[in-house]
C-alpha cells in the first residue's frame, strides 16, 4: 500500500491504483487538464486582487472564471486517448468500467506500438483511473481484467477499501445533492468488504489504516458494528437452539422474518465454525 499518499483526506485509492496500473519503471502520469484550468483561475483571482488596471493583453471573455455566472459549464471533454481506448476496448473503457489488470499500460503499449504516444497513454489511463465510475467498480470488489475482458487477479483489499472511502468522500461533498447520511451504508459496505477478504481483522488494520484519523474512525465504526451483529447472531442461535422450534415457528415466536432470521442463523453457524479452525477468523458475509 503507498501509504506516502496523502493529498488530501480520504484520497489514497487513486494513488494506489494507478501505480499498480502502471508499471514500475513508468513515471507518474503528467496533471489531469483541470489541474492546468485550476491553475489559469488562481491566477486570474490573483489579477484581480491588485490594483486595478487593464492588462496589456486580456484573456478572452471565455475563459475569465467569472465572465458568465449565470451560464452553465459546457461539458468536459474526453481525453482523446480515452475515446481511442474505449473504441478498441468497450469492454473495459466503455459503458462499463471495469478494474485493469497491473501492467496494462505496457500491454497496451506492446498491443499498439504505433497506435498511443507513451506520455499521452500515461495520462488517459491516471484520469481514467481516478474517476468516479472506475473507483466504484473497485470498490464492488470486482477482479483486474485484462484486455480481452478475462479477470485475472483479485483486487487487493486495501485497494477495495480506500476506493470505498474515496467514493463516499465526493459523494458527501457533491454539490446539490440532497442530505442524506451516507456513513451507515459506508460502514455495511467495508464490513462486506472486510468479510470478502477473508483476513482477520488485525491483518485487515494492518493492510488499510493510514494516516487520515477520521477514516480511521470509520474502520472502528465499521468494526464495532460488526462486533455487534456477530454478537446478536450467536445470541439468537443459541436461543433457537434452546427453543426446539422449527425456523417458521421460532420466528413467529419473535415476531421476526423467517427470512432474516434464518440468514442470522447461518451467519451464527457460519460464525462458530471460522471459531473451531481460527478463533480470529472473521465470519463470511450472509
């Protein structure tokens, strides 16, 4: 895990992912364009905290940040290497996105020697990787895919667990959306998240906690949760058990769903046997 990657909070997935995307001996890719429009804004803002004068040659009406308030952004648009990407592989840069397998960019580059500009290339796959759509599929836990499409290697749980963060973060901070707390399906989905690993939970701290308090925070949130309902599913079990009740009638009993009762059961069973063969196994997701 690159745990030097601290741009800002919550921020560790795009780093992570788009060095296990390139190859070691790349150098990183060159700034996104909006970091090159950001730059231009700062310094039209710094233009007008001077003195005012008209400058020898001003910027066009279109670019100055706020020549039209009123008027919406026109679009972004794509980065050309991106569009020639998703032509040739719909199947990974299309209208699905799916996570690439390490080493992609030479196996691009060894598949299309003539076809990419190797800086260009480095810069199509850091936007793709850092865009929202892409760190949803790796936070879904999908598998890398190659070019053809076949997955080849399982997502690296640190991976799956910072690009849930890093999801959860724009989606907190997206303008005009409605108030809505976000934290308990973040804390379902790095508990789901946690159990797919297959790790303990302290491999698991090891592998994901970072610098950042407040997203370490939410792993212990996440934690006690799950504390909480492993808890509360041995406690039933054990009360079924007792009871000498077929399922139906033990959740009529309770007033509870013979569905959701009998899925706490299982995870209880399921909870008990990771105990007999590690006692700090933690339980598969039901």
């Amino acid at each position: 895990m690159m745990r030097g990657c601290f741009l800002r909070p919550l921020l560790q997935p795009a780093c992570g992912l788009i060095a296990t995307t390139m190859s070691a001996d790349s150098s990183s890719p060159s700034p996104a364009p909006a970091s090159v429009d950001a730059a231009a804004t700062g310094a039209g803002r710094a233009r007008r905290g001077g003195k005012r004068q008209r400058p020898r040659n001003p910027a066009p009406a279109a670019t100055a940040p706020d020549a039209a308030p009123g008027v919406a952004k026109a679009p972004r648009t794509p980065h050309p290497v991106l569009e020639q990407l998703a032509g040739l592989y719909p199947h990974l840069f299309g209208a699905v996105f799916r996570p690439l397998k390490r080493g992609i960019f030479q196996d691009l580059l060894a598949a299309h020697p003539d076809a990419f500009e190797r800086e260009a290339l480095k810069v199509a796959l850091g936007i793709h990787t850092r865009s929202t759509r892409y760190l949803q599929a790796v936070a879904a836990g999908e598998k890398r895919h190659d070019l053809q499409g076949q997955p080849v290697e399982a997502m690296a749980p640190e991976h799956v667990h910072h690009a849930l963060l890093e999801v959860y973060r724009r989606r907190k901070n997206q303008k005009g959306r409605p108030t809505e707390d976000l934290l308990p399906k973040l804390r379902n989905r790095i508990i789901a998240a946690f159990e797919a690993s297959g790790l303990t939970r302290e491999a698991y701290t090891e592998l994901v906690v970072g610098r950042d308090d407040a997203a370490n925070a939410i792993l212990e949130e996440a934690f006690a949760e799950w504390a909480a309902r492993n808890a509360k599913a041995e406690a039933l079990l054990r009360a079924f058990e007792a009871s000498g009740s077929t399922l139906e009638q033990f959740a009529d009993m309770y007033g509870m769903d013979p569905r959701s009762t009998g899925q706490q059961l299982e995870r209880a069973r399921k909870l008990a046997a990771a105990a007999q063969g590690n006692p700090s196994a933690s339980a598969p997701a039901v």
